[in-house]
C-alpha cells in the first residue's frame, strides 16, 4: 500500500505539472510491466490500482479547479487515458469478438470458441491488417 501511494503521489506531481510528464509514466509502466514479466512482484495488479488512483485524483482535482486546462496537464493526461485504453483492451481482450492479444493470435486447439467466432476474428483481422492498424503499441 505504501509503495502504491508513493507511485501515485510521484505520478500525480508528473501529470499535473511537468511539461512531458507522460514520458516518466510510460518509464515507469515499463518498469512495472518489466518486473511483472520477472516475476518480482504482482506489477499488473499494482499497476491497475495506480491507475484507479491516478484517475480518482485527477478527478478530485479537476473537479475543484481547471487544472485540465493546462497545457502539461491536458497532455499527460490524455497519454494516461490512452494507456489505460490499452490496459482494459488488453484484460478484456477474452470477451471481445476477435483477440485483443494481437491480430497474429493463434487459437488454441481445445479453445470453446465456435467456428463461425473464429471466422469474424479472422476477417477482422485481415481488415485491420490491410489498414496497417498492426503496427499500434498495445500495453501487455
């Protein structure tokens, strides 16, 4: 719990006041997610929570001032919406119509999903591979 209030307050400063604040928090979703893969620590969860945290204080903030308005504000927000865009899709990814996990995704042979699942998941991935929508990062 301290370690996460410490992520939070740090990040927080990051978000509200630096000019390219989201640079320190993508760093520190890497470090994270790095340690997550290393089995150092329960990262993902971690993360989740600094997440939930981060947003309720800019919410609390926002809601007293326009803090939103300020040019380093606005921006390291908006990166932290759009990784938190990524964490959801990524946790979601089992419950959307084609896998979340990459348009490369190969199904596993005992998977519950019905040929015709599998068909949409195929088509729409072949759709967004054309567009060239491949190449965007995604968090996990």
């Amino acid at each position: 719990m301290l370690v996460r209030n410490l992520f939070c307050i740090v990040l927080s400063h990051y978000i509200f006041s630096v000019r390219g604040g989201w640079h320190q928090l993508e760093e520190t979703v890497n470090f994270l997610l790095l340690c997550s893969e290393q089995r150092k620590l329960a990262s993902h969860k971690l993360l989740r929570h600094i997440f939930e945290d981060l947003i309720a204080s800019l919410v609390e903030v926002a809601s007293e001032e326009s803090i939103l308005l300020s040019q380093p504000c606005r921006d390291n927000t908006l990166y932290l919406l759009k990784l938190l865009d990524e964490m959801l899709i990524c946790e979601s990814g089992d419950k959307l119509p084609f896998p979340a996990g990459g348009l490369y995704t190969v199904f596993p042979s005992d998977s519950q999903e019905s040929e015709s699942q599998k068909d949409i998941s195929v088509a729409i991935g072949e759709i967004l591979n054309s567009e060239g929508i491949h190449q965007l990062p995604r968090y996990g």
